[in-house]
C-alpha cells in the first residue's frame, strides 16, 4: 500500500469524516488517495484559518477530531491561529500538512521551513512521518492525544517522497478505555467539606460540556442540593437556563451578580474549570477560599487556586459518586437565600429591553432577547469574538450543552462564519445562527463562498459599529478614551448577493425578531446586519461597577 493511501486508510479505521482546507502540491498524493475515500469527506475552503475553525466547530459538537489541511510554509502558517484556538479551546483536532521531499530539508529551500517546530507550542503533539511503516502507529497515538483529557489539537507532517513509500502495515483497531475516577477516601473528604458548607457554589468549566454524562450528572447533584452553578463562557448550558440553580455566566465584571455570588461563597466546587477562560485571581484574589477541584486532570499550580481536595478522573463518574454519597447523608441546610436573589437580579435584567423600540441602531439586550426568541433549545448560535463576545457571554443562556460555542481560551477573531458551517454539517436540521461584529466577520468573509457552496443553511448576525468595539470599549475604562479604532465597511446587501447569499439589514428594533425568523427559514445561508448601538458598553461598565446587593 502507497504511503498516502495507508494514512487515509489510518483514518478512516479512527472514524475520521471530514477534512477541511487547501491542498498544494506536497499534498497531491495524500489527496488523490483521500479522493478514493468513501468514509472521509474533504470540503474545500477559501483559506487555512477557516479550515482549522471549521474542524475546530466540529470537534467541539462531536467530541470527535476533523482534519484540517494545509501545504507546506504559507499553507501550514496559515493553519496556526485556528490550531492554537483548538488547543486553548479544548477541541480534539487533527492537523495534516505536506512538506517537501526529505532530500531537501536539511538545506536551505523554496517554502522550506520547519513546521514541526511552528507547530509545537500550539498543539498536544507535532510529528513528521520519517517512514511509511510507522504511520499506524503515528495515526493512533495522534488520534487518542487529540481525544485526551485536555482535548487538542495533534500535527502530522507527510513529506511529498514519503508520501510515494510503500508499506505492507495495516491501520491499528482504536481501543478506548473507561477514564480513572477518585478514590473513595477523597470523595468522602470532598463531601465532608462541601456539607459543613453554609454557602457553596459551583464554578462550572469547560470540562462540564465536552461529554453530555457530565452535564447530566450536574443537573442530577444540583437538584439534590440546589447549589447554585455559575458557569464561565464556554461551559453555557450545562445546567438549563431556566432551572432555579442556574446563576448564569461569570467573566464580564468583578463586581457582577455572578461575582458576588463567589465573593459571598464559603466554599466552591469547580467542575471542569480551565483557568484559561477566567483567571482564579479575579474571583479568589486573596487565595482564602475553600476550593474543591473536580477534573479530569489535576489543579493547575497557581496562588489563587489551592484545593483543599484535588477529585482527579472522569467528571460524570465523580458528580455520580458525589451525588450517592450526599443522597446517605440528611440533606445539608445550605443558605442559598442570596444566590436566589442573585438569579432573580439577573433574571429581570435580562428582560428589560425586550420590547426595546428603537430606529436607526438596537440595542446589544434587544438584538439578543429576540436571538434567544428565535432559537430553540437545541439550536445553535456561535460568537466571534469582539464586544458582541461579552454581550452574548451576559445575555444569552442556553437550556442544553454545546449550544452557544463562544471561542474564550485563544479568542482569535474570524471564528463565527467558518465555524457555522461545521456546525451546520453536524447538525443540518437544527438552525445555526453566527454573531459576529464587522471587525470579525470580514477577517474570514472569503468562507462566504465555501458556505453558499456548499448550501449551508445558516445566519450570520453583523452587529456594525465601524470599528473595534471591544479595544475602544477596554481603552475607554483604563485611560477614558481610545485610539483611531474606527473602519469602513462594504454594501453589506451587495456583498451577500455577489456571493449567492441571501441578504437583510434591520435598522429599527421591533423588526428583528421578524427579520431572523425570515433569515432563519430561507434556505441556504443569509446575512442580516444591523447598527448596534455600542454606547451602552459604558452604560453597562458603569452600572456593574455600581452593583450593591443590599440594594
């Protein structure tokens, strides 16, 4: 068997279906044999940015790694910012790139560089394949790295003559086996803690979203207990929105309801946490908390975040243990009185620009009132990042896990678009909405054509403001003004029809709901742009800052 044929072969025995990107010639061979493959499919996108978020979205829906491929030097460059956005978002990913012939890599050469090497620090592990024989080998351990606690992204490196080798191997059956959990000892010591409590809260991460069993077993303790879960941006909907223990999503202000839920804590019980999404500093700074860390890997090493008990192994096995060992005891007479006030706060707060009339721009808790109106429960929105990222990251609550994808570990900006149209590989029946500011959105709007395309029923929201809104919203706090941060824009409508897309701009309030709802049922993909009226980033600056619960 032809080397790039055994690599595909490698794959497809992984239960790998789709492959994104741009190939170059040192990826003629590995594309022909993947062109025989009737298991994987290859989509070809306008760039290898998008690529690598399209695999991304995919991994994060699934649990399951894509490939995102790119040529040598540009080609394998290109790929990076997606790939470190992988890694830091704790998405399983493989990343294919060609290379030059072996006989031209210890000198200097055209587009020559060592990938391995750019690769290194954004992925769990980087190889090039130096022999056809040990691809079997190199595909099932990239595979079961890329799938492992803390899920990432995983490179392999085909050189265009190693690519011709011959090989009598055969692909490697994948074997999964059942994650360690706690010992008994420490989940009763956890448990000990957590009931002498009089005010714990649970701190849910990431980690609570990557296998649906976690989520399901949170729900269950909660219940039990009524401990209330504040959730950072990537872990929404991990308990339902609507649920009375569900206190929403912190991250946006130090002194917000979520915040002072925490400051007012005697213990917290983190569930997944990954410190890349919000740092302990901002919520333990003076390292006194009681903290109880649940994960599949132990505590990061930081002064603000010391456990007193460390619950390494799988995260649904431990929240089921912990549930059995709580329902033998009386139930513990927790003070939540604040917490349920907290949630009401919020509650109400949400509501109140729900019947915003406003013409000539709508405001951020408007567009996203009627956003939530016009998805249903296991519909899927997706952010860029930007100010938008902290509106979405406040405003909008989900009811089921992985239904709002907020890139928060790399935050690179370009996410939305392509992301959406993995999303709507995944899951064609469900309707996928895309937020994305005008800054975001133009970073990949080249993946315009990769989605009309391939007719993906998707929207994407355009919130316009001719700038950066989120630097200028961050200068604006630090030193009470910004730099030149402001831009043009293209005819959005123009724009969408020049690339067979269907096109809206909403510019009075009272008709968005109406005018997603028309977006949402066309088919194929739809823009719909709107002026977003970002004077309310200091209003809301202003208002957390002034936030006094004995109010």
């Amino acid at each position: 068997m032809k080397a790039s044929d055994l690599l595909v072969a490698c794959l497809e025995e992984e239960g790998i279906e789709y492959i994104f990107g741009v190939p170059g010639e040192e990826n003629a061979d590995f594309m022909l044999s993947l062109e025989d493959s009737h298991r994987i499919t290859f989509i070809l996108t306008r760039h290898e940015q998008g690529a690598a978020f399209m695999a991304e979205v995919y991994g994060r829906l699934t649990g399951n790694p894509a490939g995102c491929l790119g040529t040598l030097g540009p080609g394998a460059s290109n790929l990076i910012t997606g790939v470190a956005a992988a890694t830091m978002d704790r998405a399983p990913m493989l990343v294919l790139t060609g290379q030059a012939a072996t006989r031209r890599l210890h000198k200097e050469s055209h587009q020559v560089m060592d990938v391995v090497a750019m690769f290194a620090p954004v992925t769990k592990w980087a190889i090039s394949i130096r022999h056809a024989d040990t691809i079997p080998e190199i595909v099932r351990k990239a595979v079961r790295l890329a799938r492992m606690e803390k899920p990432g992204a995983v490179h392999i490196e085909l050189p265009e003559d190693l690519a011709r080798q011959h090989s009598s191997q055969r692909p490697m059956a994948p074997r999964r086996f059942h994650r360690p959990v706690p010992d008994d000892g420490i989940l009763r010591r956890a448990v000990a803690l957590l009931t002498s409590a009089r005010r714990p809260v649970i701190l849910a991460g990431n980690g609570c979203v990557r296998k649906p069993t976690a989520s399901r077993e949170l729900r269950s303790l909660c219940a039990r207990t009524g401990i209330g879960v504040i959730s950072t941006f990537m872990a929404k909907g991990c308990v339902d929105r609507d649920a009375p223990y569900c206190l929403y999503t912190v991250g946006l202000g130090t002194r917000d309801y979520t915040n002072l839920a925490l400051d007012d804590a005697d213990l917290v019980l983190t569930l997944g946490f990954d410190m890349v999404e919000y740092h302990p500093s901002l919520w333990n700074a003076g390292g006194d908390k009681v903290i109880v860390h649940a994960d599949y890997q132990p505590a990061e090493i930081d002064q603000c975040y010391h456990p007193e008990v460390e619950l390494v192994g799988d995260l649904a096995t431990t929240l089921a243990a912990l549930g059995r060992l709580l329902a033998e005891r009386e139930p513990p007479a927790f003070d939540l009185a604040r917490q349920r006030d907290i949630r009401a706060r919020l509650t109400e707060e949400f509501r109140r620009h729900a019947e915003d009339d406003t013409e000539g721009s709508i405001r951020p808790q408007k567009a996203l009132w009627d956003v939530r109106q016009v998805l249903g429960p296991e519909d899927i929105l997706l952010s860029d990042v930007g100010a938008h990222k902290m509106w979405i990251a406040r405003y909008y609550h989900c009811h089921e896990p992985n239904t709002c994808l907020i890139p928060n570990g790399y935050c690179a900006m370009g996410f939305a678009l392509p992301g959406a149209i993995a999303a709507s590989l995944v899951h064609p029946n469900r309707r996928i909405l895309a937020i994305a500011g005008d800054g975001g959105f133009l970073m990949n709007v080249q993946e315009m054509e990769t989605a009309a395309r391939l007719r993906s029923n998707l929207v994407v929201l355009v919130w316009e403001d001719c700038g950066y809104g989120l630097i200028s919203w961050k200068q604006d706090n630090e030193f009470n003004r910004h730099t030149d941060l402001s831009f043009g824009n293209p005819d959005w409508l123009l724009l969408a029809q020049s690339f067979g897309w269907h096109g809206h701009r909403c510019t009075r309030s009272r008709e968005l709901r109406a005018t997603l709802e028309a977006a949402c049922a066309e088919p194929g993909p739809s823009l719909v742009v709107i002026p977003i009226d970002y004077r309310e980033n200091p209003l809301l600056t202003r208002r957390l800052g002034e936030i006094d619960l004995r109010a």
